[in-house]
C-alpha cells in the first residue's frame, strides 16, 4: 500500500510539472495576444466597425452665449474664367463650437446633386475688422460711474485679444454717437483711450439709433467684419423702433455680437438705486431683445455675471468670426451663369462614404452641423 500511495504521488508531481512547463511555454504567446487586444482598444476610440471617424478636443458641455445662436451667411466666390467656386463655410458642434481636424477627403461637396471633383480644402484664420459700439451715459447719475468703469474695463480687454491685422473703430453713444477711434488708427495709439472716458453726464441712451448708425458705418468696410456691442440693452428715447433695429440687422453683412451689461447692472440697480429710473425695468424684455438682435444678424448675445474677465467670450466671439473651412472647386456645371445652382456639403467617411464618426477625446460621439447656404447665383458672386 506504501508504493501504490508513492506512486500516486509521483504522477500528481508529474502532472504538475506537465502544467507548469505548458503555461510557460503558452506566456511569450499571451503577450502579443495582450498587446493586439490593447491596440484594437486603442483603435477603436477614433474608429467606428464601418471606418476611421475624426477625433476632436474636447469642449465646454454647453454653448457661451444665451439664446439662439445666428446662422452667418456663407461666404461664396465665381471665377467667370476658370468656373472655380470657393465657399468659406463653418463647421460646428450643437454649442456652437468650430469643429476642427477634418481634411480633405471628408468633405463632399454636390452642386445641383452632381459631386463635384478635385475639390481642396483648407482652414483660414482671417483678420477681422471690428466696430465696438459702447454704451457712455444714462439717467441714473448714482450708476454712471460704476456703469462706465464696466464699460472701459470690457473695451480694454476686446483691445488684448485683437492681433496685428485687425483693425477696430470704437464709438461710444449716449444721446448720440461720438467716435473714439476709427480703422485707420494703430494698436499702439488706442491703449490709452479707455484710461480717459471719465465719467458720462446725466444723458438719454438711444441704443436703436446708435446700432442704426453703427450698421450703417460697417456696410462700406470690406473683409470679415462685426460689430461688437457692449450695452445695457436698455433704450430711452431713439428715434428708431427695436423693429428698425431688427429689420437692418437682418440686412447688414456684418453680424452682431453682444456683450450685455443687463446682469451686472439689474445687480447694482438692487443694490443701489432700487426706487431709480431703472427699478422697474423689465429686465427679462431686454436680454429677449438683445437676443433677438444677435441672432437676426448672424451674431451671438452674451450675458456675463461680471465683466471681471470677458476674455473667454472675447476668444468665443473671435473664433466664430476668423475661422473657416475654405473649399475651393472647379463647378462642372456649365449652364447660365444667372441661374441659381444648388448646393450641398456633407461630411463622409472616405473609407466607406458613409457619414463621418466624430468623436471628442473622451469618445463621445459629437454631431457636426455644416453651415452653407442652400444655393448662389454665378453672375452674382462672381470675382471681377
């Protein structure tokens, strides 16, 4: 009985051997299986089972400005000679957001349904001209001081943010308008200009005529150009309706983007001056209407706690108005030049031609919207 029980227990060491030897020779093989299993993990952030999707930074969950943001208009160029088209469209997250990263290849461009071919595409950071239009004076005398400290302490920050081929014209407006600085004037010399506003005087503050007047003064400057409107929102006696404003923001070329002071103000208003000209505005009203306005124009309303730091919103407003995608294609279509052309682009993944996967760094799938117009007539937009 003592060998049999040697016995067995030869054959359990043996056994063990057996299975120790076998999973040594079997650990060198898990290793790549380990890696490869690893690296088809990694893949599969920016890739989809259909094909490789794009991957971008990830951004704030929820967009900057208040309201509605407006739909700029699509900038679209005709060269009679060679039927070259160039669109200079956005490309945005539902907040708002320039989505960048995309090439070539995942742009698609119909013109009248037919694909257009050679098509390139680029990304351009243009300079920007930019109209600030100031709110300087009211009927509360107790807020003025504090109001036009708020106001020269945005206006130096928009200063900070604006690169060497910018150009901006400041106008500051109470009763009327009076011009600070035009485009001609350099960088260097406007550091100085919101050290000096002072404090304005006991006045109207006829915001519709001054937006009126500003829309007016940008319709003969070329570029991208906007409108920077840094207000209250809140009018006293214009001559103009908020409907005059809307109807001529709806036609200008140059969106709108508003900084409103209303948050900042109804707080000193029921801090300080509860029983002044103020107390009973509807406050709910003017950022509806400052809104509105933005919108209409293809701008953005903004509506800050604290002027404190706008630099945030400054970098917000500067990438809507710089950035784009330029495609640039000869258009096969070869008919009347004074007949509109319709057209579509899409975002395709260029292994499958399927739509293109989005993602940002945290795998989330983001939904891009291509903002382009529906349709241009050549004669129209053609480059002489």
């Amino acid at each position: 009985m003592s060998q049999n029980r040697e016995r067995t227990g030869n054959h359990r060491l043996l056994q063990l051997g057996v299975l120790v030897a076998l999973l040594l020779l079997a650990a060198p093989a898990a290793v790549p299986d380990l890696r490869a299993q690893r690296g088809q993990s990694e893949r599969s952030d920016s890739e989809t089972p259909q094909g490789k999707g794009v991957r971008i930074p990830a951004r704030r969950s929820a967009p900057l400005f208040a309201g509605r943001p407006g739909e700029q208009k699509t900038e679209i160029s005709f060269d009679p000679t060679s039927h070259v088209v160039t669109l200079r469209l956005l490309v945005e997250d539902p907040n708002g957001y320039f989505v960048p990263n995309l090439r070539r290849d995942n742009f698609v461009v119909y013109e009248n349904v037919v694909p257009q071919e050679n098509a390139t595409v680029e990304i351009e950071h243009a300079a920007v001209s930019l109209g600030a239009l100031l709110e300087f004076g009211g009927r509360a005398p107790s807020l003025n001081r504090m109001l036009s400290l708020e106001v020269a302490q945005a206006g130096h920050q928009l200063l900070d943010e604006l690169g060497r081929e910018d150009k901006i014209a400041i106008w500051k407006y109470s009763d009327k308008v009076d011009t600070v600085a035009d485009f001609s004037q350099g960088h260097e010399t406007l550091d100085h200009v919101f050290q000096e506003f002072g404090t304005p005087a006991f006045s109207e503050t006829n915001l519709y005529d001054a937006l009126l007047f500003a829309i007016q003064q940008m319709r003969t400057v070329k570029g991208r150009k906007a409108i920077i409107l840094i207000t209250s929102g809140i009018d006293t006696f214009s001559k103009a309706s908020f409907n005059d404003v809307v109807s001529n923001a709806q036609s200008s070329d140059a969106p709108i983007y508003i900084v409103s002071l209303a948050p900042e103000l109804r707080a000193l208003v029921d801090l300080h001056d509860s029983v002044g000209p103020f107390a009973r505005t509807d406050w709910s009203k003017v950022e509806a209407q400052l809104e509105e306005i933005a919108r209409i124009s293809g701008g953005r309303a903004y509506s800050p706690d604290t002027t404190a730091d706008l630099s945030i919103i400054y970098d917000d407003i500067l990438e809507n108005l710089r950035v784009r995608y330029v495609i640039t294609y000869r258009s096969s279509n070869d008919q009347d030049l004074n007949s509109p052309r319709r057209i579509r682009v899409q975002l395709v993944d260029p292994q499958t031609g399927g739509p293109l996967h989005i993602t940002d760094e945290r795998g989330r799938v983001i939904k891009a919207n291509v903002i382009v117009q529906g349709s241009y007539v050549p004669s129209a937009v053609s480059e002489h």
